[in-house]
C-alpha cells in the first residue's frame, strides 16, 4: 500500500492524476488466493468446519456441494486473514471503538471517590469494638428500566418463566 | 512432555490479545504468520520441597521396610480397588510418589444494589423476571451502561486479597450459547482485569484442627480477580424442559483466579473458605457457597516426583519442568465438595498414569458424595470462547483517591482480628475459640465479646490477677454457655446483655457464685427474667459464704481420722504428696467453689504438722 503512496507524491499535474486514474495500481485480488494455486490457500478439514459452525450456532450444510463451497469461502477468508496479518501492527494499540481518547477525556472518565460519595453513603459501620461496613439494603428503585413487558416477546412461557426446550448437556 | 510444551504455548498465545482463535487453532498445522513463541506461562520449576522428602542414608532399612508395607498394602488395594472402586485406601503411598496441583477459580456474587451493565435491581427471591433492563434480556439495540457502583464491593475484596487495583481496565465478550445466557456472550475482564497479582496466607488457624497440613503457613498466589456478569437462573424440569428467570442475569461476579500452587486438597478446600471469610467481612458479597452466592471451579494435574525414589537420583532436576495434563472440575458448589473432588480426581489421574494410560484435557464434574468425577466436555467439544473486546464498553479508569479511601477505611481482617485475640497480653484466646468468634453470626458474637471483655476490664481495672483471666473467662461464657443456649436459636445480643454477662462473670471470678450457679442464672436470664444479675443473686440468697477457718479445720479433721491409712503414709513413710489427695477430697466435699485449695492445703499440713511448702503454695496461687 506504501506504493500507493509513493506513486501519488509523485502526480504533478493534472494529466499525470488522469494516467494515473487509468489504471488499478492495486487491487484486492491481491489478498486473496490466486485460482491456479488454490493449494497455497489454508486447508479446513471437514471436522474443523462443523466444529465453527457448532460455536457459532449455525445449521451444518444440507450437501456436499454446500459444504464444499463453504470451505472454499472460508479458506478464502482465512488467506486475506492471513494477508492482513502480514501488515506490520508492532506497537500500535488495537482499536476497540471510537472514542475520545484524550488525557482529558481520560481524566474525566475517573471513577474517583467523588463519583462514588453517593454509594458509599448508603453504607454504615456498623459494631462497637469490631467494627464492619454494611450496604444498608433498601429499596432499589428501577423503574424507569424494569417497567416493561419482559415476557412479551417470548415464544413460550410458563407463568413468569421463559420456557427452553433442551438436551442435557451430555455425561 | 513436547505435546505439554506446545499445548501450553498455545494456550499462552490465546491469552494474548486481539489474536483471532480460529487463526490460532490452525496455528498448530499451517502457518498464516509465524508469531514468536513466548515462555510458557504454566511451567515452574519442580518444587526443591521433595528434595528434603529423600530420605538420609543411614534410616533406609526402616525406611525401606515401611516402604515395601506401603507397596504391598497399595498392591492390595489395587486388587480391591478394580473390584469395589476405592482406590483411595493407597493414597498416601501415591502421595509420595506423585505431585498434585491445583488451582481454583472462584466466582463470587457481588453485594451490590443493582446489576452491572443495567440499573435494574439485583434481587434473591423476587419474583421471577420482574428485575430486567432491557440489555440484561439482550433485547436488540439496546446498550450497556456500567454501574460503576459495582467497583466497591468489587476493589475491597480485591484489596483484602492483597492485590495490585490496575488503573484502567476493560470488558471483553466470552461467546458461548447457551439459553441462561441471552445475549451468546458473557461480559467478562479477560485482556485487562482490574486486579492483579494478589496472594492469600493460610495460617494453621485456618485449617481444620489448627494443623497445617503443610507444617507451617502456606501462601498462595492470586493471579487475578475480574468483573463479569452472571447468568440467568435455570430451573430443570426433566427430561429437557428449562424454566429461565432472567432476575440474576447481569448480577454482577468476581472471578477470583489462585495460580496452580496448591498441592494438597485439604489446602484447597481452606482457600476456598478463607476467601469466602475474607470476602463476607469485607461485605463483599451477601451469600456464602451455602447459598449459591459463591462457586468454585478447580484445575488438577498430577506429576510423578521423581526425586522421590532414590534409585532415580541420578535425574537431578534440570531447571524448568511443566505441570502434569490438566483437568478442569467445574461448578463445585460447597468446600467439602472442593475436597472430595480434588481428590478424586487425583487418584483418577495417578490410576490412569500408572496403569499406563494418559489424562486428557478435559471439563469434569463432580456430584456432591460421589467418590469420582465425571467427564462433561472432551477436547474435541471444548468451547472456543473467542473472546474479544467488547466495543460498547468504555474502559474502567480507577482513581487513585478511591482506592485509598477503600485501602483505610477496610475494616479488620481475620487474621488480624485472631493475632488480636489469641495474643495472651490482650485476651488470650486459643486460635479455635478466636477463629469461632471470628466466623460466628457475621462478627456480631465477636463484638459481643469485645463488649463484655471490655466492661470486666473497668470492673477489675485494679485487680490485675482477674485482669489477666477475663479474657479466657468471657470467651468460654460467651463461646461455650451462652453458645449452647443459642444452639437452637438466631443469636441476639439483647437476649443477655454484655453488661449483664460481665456481672455474672465478676460474680464469678470473685467466688461469689459457684460455676454452677452462674449457668442456672445465665439460663433464667436467656429465659426472659428481667431482673439485673446482681438483684437475682440477692433475692433468691445465691451469694456463697466463705468457710470459716473453723470449718475449714473440722473438715479436715474429719477426713483425716477417716482416712488413717493415708494419714499414716504421710506422717509414718513421708509420702507428703498426698496431701494433695486430702485437698482433693475437701474440695469435693465442701459446696462447690467454696473450698480454696490452698487454705485446705495449709489446714491440713497444720493437721499433720508438716511444714507450710511455700513452693507449692506459690504454685497454687498462679
């Protein structure tokens, strides 16, 4: 990708950009198996493919067709993993979801004991000589989030159960 | 040994973050990218502790006898063992020949008001499904909100665990469907914890019968402690039908991870309860394993110590060796069960390693009285939990003040509270009386007792012969007396109040009530009699008169020309110890308390014309 790079400092003037426009420089295709060296792709057995798809809660294949040509997806996908993988990331900090990650963003995220003074309030000492901290238990109001029908989606209940229909798991 | 080595590594890499699993698993056959190996985090060197197990050259020929016995015996049950499925009876011997270890995870219910990723309400006994947020039901499109509330309970047992409070840390998903869990995925702290590297000390109080298994304290390391959410309650209705209540989805967990450094079950099964003690008196969470607020999961693994056998020494130890195959029981749901399970499993392990065979990385359970484990899940059907971060969580950042604040403000912890009562300058309490006191009725009964203690002290604030015994004295009163009343019945401080117990203990140190009165008071005191003690022994005459030397001098009299024979052993073959038998005799003649020994003594040798022995007497005195 760096050529990509190297190749646009280099446009100068319109007609370059035009030239340069003409042409993929780069494609996709590059990170994913070439078809005459299907060997070169990572091989999945059988086995490894109904495992995943028992982890992931899919329904197996109806044929062998089906099941050949999700192997071929997924090997497929495991070469571009694999290519991805090739991308030098030393040192560089996974991004997990955008946020602000300021020192000041940091520093007003603090669970400090400030935020807290209004829990800890609700705690007593409580013995004369051996003395003990107790969340004093009083009504929790949650309302304004308990307040709807839990049930109501559910396909089968009895009373005020969901009701699930299930193997033991096995000896 | 290589497959360990690679199957260890492998496990290390999964640990490290942001590696997809699937990518890792074909790691093994194919490469995608070479990652370099980094050291096995399971290895440890082989304990240098069995080098003081081989035994000194000149004892082998006992040694070696009791050696063949213990054979022949392990033979012999072996043969049985196949028979009546006991294998046990040869463990000792086994022991010797093997290393166990393990290793705990415990997941503990937070004492919180409401449940981690929602403000619904935690609850016990509510009615089912009636305290459920939106995201607690996985209902599509709705978010977690951390309550950071949660932290508190959370950052005290952490801190009571000796741990290191991690500035930041975060949430990752742990995938797995299963129907107490709406979401398919768990929200756990698997990357970035938010407490590590803590370590527990296992004092001979804590184990059973104050012995230390180990000889002397044992510590175990903490490798983490991480914050995640429960799961739905399930109820079974057989064959296949599940009744979910989604009350306790959400409610939140620690997960507290010991490293494998246990090796002995009856040091497991103390850590286990000394954690649930440690984390009840920081009020960390509501309910012990009785209740199922607290559960256990343990990882076992035997290897053979070689340096045992002495016709092996030849193998000295070549620095790093790994642990044995292990094997996970999960969801051991009292401390006995922690116990009978590690020890099954064990004598599993060795069984099938000495019969040949080879352990398998597998998911045990174990059912409460059963004499061996049971295989769950084979590695073939091991959960992949393809943990990743969970996006829709924002890291947990702690503040410095916090944790300080929750560092002082913790209150005393057992050990502390037992080095307090068991220090005989202060109250002089034996390490059993000190540790029940500790565990009893959630440190109420101990600061009953400090009360009491504390009231006898300003009673006898001059008389430092009863100073030094109150703190004995109101322990066997409010341990053993009062404790057999309370047998039956919910304890209550207001039953017999501390003020009214010193009383009756005052009464007793100054001999002014016989021990047997002192119980009847105490009873009709539980019973409700409202009367203070001092009015109830004026009213009904229980005040003991002393004897009056004449008294002392007729009852002795008596018992002398009684006892003529004895007396002639005395005075005729010097047998002046049995004048001790004389003082015996008085003691149980006379009311009971109202004989003092060393009066009797000095009546009797008066008596008898032998000299006053001011050894004795001294003796007497103390």
């Amino acid at each position: 990708m760096s050529a990509i790079r190297q190749k646009m400092l280099r446009v100068r003037n319109p007609a370059d950009l035009d030239q340069l426009l003409a042409k993929p420089t780069w494609s996709v295709e590059s990170l994913l198996p070439s078809k005459s060296a299907a060997s070169e792709s990572p091989k999945i057995s059988t086995q490894q493919l109904h495992h995943l798809l028992r982890l992931s809660a899919l329904p197996a294949p109806e044929n062998a067709e089906a099941e050949q040509k999700m192997l071929d997806t997924l090997s497929a996908q495991l070469h571009f993993v694999g290519e991805i993988q090739q991308v030098d990331t030393s040192g560089v900090t996974p991004l997990r979801a955008i946020r602000d990650e300021t020192a000041a963003a940091e520093v007003e995220q603090t669970i400090t004991l400030d935020t807290l003074k209004d829990a800890l309030a609700k705690e007593q000492v409580v013995g004369k000589h051996y003395k003990r901290i107790q969340r004093k238990i009083d009504h929790v109001d949650a309302k304004d989030v308990e307040d709807w029908d839990v049930l109501g989606s559910a396909e089968r209940k009895a009373g005020r159960f969901f009701v699930v229909e299930s193997e033991m798991p096995q000896e | 040994m290589l497959n360990q080595l690679s199957r260890t590594g492998h496990a290390t890499f999964a640990r490290r973050p942001y590696i997809c699993q699937e990518c890792l698993r074909r790691l093994q056959s194919r490469h995608i990218r070479s990652i370099a190996s980094p050291a096995p985090a399971w290895i440890r060197p082989l304990s240098t502790a069995s080098d003081d197990r081989t035994p000194p050259k000149e004892d082998a020929p006992f040694r070696k006898a009791l050696k063949d016995a213990a054979k022949k015996k392990r033979l012999e049950n072996r043969g049985k063992a196949q028979s009546s499925d006991n294998p046990s009876g040869s463990s000792e011997f086994k022991s010797e020949k093997w290393e166990l270890t393990v290793g705990i995870e415990i997941h503990a219910e937070l004492n919180t008001a409401r449940k981690l990723f929602s403000s619904a309400a935690t609850s016990v006994n509510d009615t089912p499904n009636t305290h459920v947020a939106l995201f607690d039901a996985a209902f599509p499109g709705s978010q977690p909100h951390f309550q950071r509330e949660t932290l508190i309970p959370a950052l005290r047992a952490a801190l009571a665990l000796n741990c290191e409070i991690q500035h930041r840390s975060s949430f990752d998903r742990k995938h797995y469907f299963y129907q107490d869990q709406p979401a398919g995925y768990q929200i756990t702290q698997y990357y970035e914890p938010f407490a590590r590297d803590g370590h527990i000390t296992l004092y001979p109080h804590d184990f059973p019968g104050g012995v230390s298994p180990e000889g002397g304290p044992v510590t175990i390391g903490i490798k983490q402690v991480q914050m995640e959410q429960d799961t739905a309650k399930t109820i079974q209705q057989p064959p296949s039908t599940h009744l979910l209540d989604f009350n306790r989805v959400s409610h939140p967990l620690i997960e507290i991870i010991t490293l494998p450094q246990i090796h002995n079950p009856v040091v497991a099964a103390a850590c286990v309860r000394k954690i649930q003690a440690i984390l009840k008196a920081v009020d960390a969470v509501t309910a012990g394993m009785e209740m199922g607020g607290l559960r256990a999961d343990v990882n076992v693994s035997v290897r053979r110590r070689d340096s045992a056998d002495s016709s092996q020494q030849s193998h000295s130890y070549h620095g790093v060796t790994g642990l044995g195959q292990r094997t996970e029981i999960k969801n051991l749901p009292s401390i006995k069960a922690v116990e009978d399970a590690i020890i099954a499993e064990r004598d599993r392990q060795i069984d099938l390693l000495e019969r040949g065979g080879i352990v398998d990385g597998e998911t045990r359970g174990f059912t409460q009285g059963s004499k061996t484990t049971r295989r769950l899940r084979g590695k073939e059907g091991e959960i992949d939990y393809r943990y990743m971060p969970d996006p829709d969580i924002a890291p947990v950042v702690v503040g410095k003040d916090l944790v300080q604040h929750l560092k002082s403000s913790m209150p005393l912890l057992s050990d502390d509270v037992i080095e307090m009562l068991v220090d005989p300058k202060r109250y002089g309490l034996t390490a059993k009386d000190a540790g029940t006191l500790v565990v009893l009725d959630d440190g109420d009964r101990l600061d009953y007792y400090l009360e009491v203690v504390e009231i006898l002290r300003r009673i006898f604030s001059e008389d430092f012969a009863a100073l030094s015994r109150v703190g004995k004295m109101a322990g066997n009163w409010v341990l053993m007396e009062l404790g057999a009343l309370f047998k039956t019945t919910q304890w209550s401080a207001d039953r017999v109040s501390p003020s009214e117990l010193a009383s009756l203990i005052a009464h007793v140190l100054r001999k002014q009530i016989t021990g047997r009165t002192a119980k009847l008071l105490l009873a009709q005191k539980f019973d409700g009699d409202a009367r203070p003690v001092d009015q109830i022994i004026v009213d009904e005459d229980l005040l003991l008169r002393p004897l009056s030397r004449d008294e002392y001098l007729a009852m002795a009299q008596q018992l002398l020309e009684e006892k003529s024979d004895v007396v002639r052993d005395i005075v005729e073959k010097g047998k002046h110890q049995k004048v001790k038998w004389f003082v015996g005799q008085m003691m149980a003649r006379g009311a009971e308390g109202t004989v003092e020994p060393g009066t009797a003594e000095e009546v009797l040798r008066l008596l008898l014309q032998l000299p006053p022995m001011e050894e004795q007497r001294q003796q007497m005195k103390k």
